[in-house]
C-alpha cells in the first residue's frame, strides 16, 4: 500500500473560502490548498509553503483542526496501481497574511478563487473539501 500525507488550509475571510481548483489526468475538482509534505518536512511548513505555491497568498496557521484517514483503492485510483492508496490529511485553520491572489502555473492546481460559504457546496469538489467544513464547523 502506497501512503501520501499532504497538509492543507482552511481560510475563510469576509463570508468566503479559498479555494484552489485541482486539475489532473483529466480529473478536477476544488479543494483546499495544499498538497504533499516532502521528505523531513513539518506538516505545518508544507502547508504554509503549498498555500502559497497554489494561491499566491502568505498564510500563518491558526490551529490544527484534525487529521482524515482515507484509503482509496486500487482500482480507484487515478494512475495505474498495484494496491491502495492511503492518504493522510493534516487539516489547519489559516489566515491570509500578504501576497496577491495568483493561479499555480504547470501544476496540479490550475486556478485558486474566494468562493462565498454558501456558494462551496454547490461546487464540483473533493470530498476533502466537506470534511474540512465539518472540521472547521462550516457544516
């Protein structure tokens, strides 16, 4: 079984959630920013850094918010596997703190966008993106 872990980043500001729109192997969706932790890298690093890399935006964090455990099967997965995939997702509530709102270049993230609260559950989005809600006490 292969396993990624990834932080991402809940910030709400002003009644809107920013949001990055994932777009890969044909398969897109929103999801919050964030992405995978490299090698000896703090969760919480990874999850300032890839907020920045997908909307342009300096964040600090605010409070861990939880950790979801989701395996996705083989047959699931998007590129061609021999076994599951279990993903773990550190979960942080964050907070703009400079930088201008860019889309990610030649990633797997494609636009970044403030989308109202009321407006996110009728979005084409990862399932991420609700269980964040939940943990962040949007739902």
């Amino acid at each position: 079984m292969d396993i990624r872990v990834a932080a991402y980043g809940v910030i709400v500001d002003d009644g809107r959630m920013l949001l990055a729109h994932w777009n890969d192997s044909g398969h897109s969706g929103w999801t919050l920013p964030g992405g995978g932790i490299e090698s000896g890298e703090d969760p919480a690093d990874a999850a300032v850094r890839e907020i920045q890399e997908e909307t342009g935006y300096a964040a600090d964090l605010d409070e861990l918010l939880g950790v979801d455990s989701h395996v996705i099967p083989a047959a699931h997965r998007i590129a061609p596997a021999t076994g599951p995939l279990h993903a773990l997702r550190i979960v942080y509530r964050a907070h703009v703190t400079g930088g201008v709102l860019t889309n990610e270049i030649d990633e797997s993230t494609d636009e970044a966008r403030w989308v109202d609260l009321d407006a996110v559950g009728r979005l084409h989005r990862v399932g991420l993106v609700d269980i964040a809600r939940r943990m962040a006490g949007l739902l």
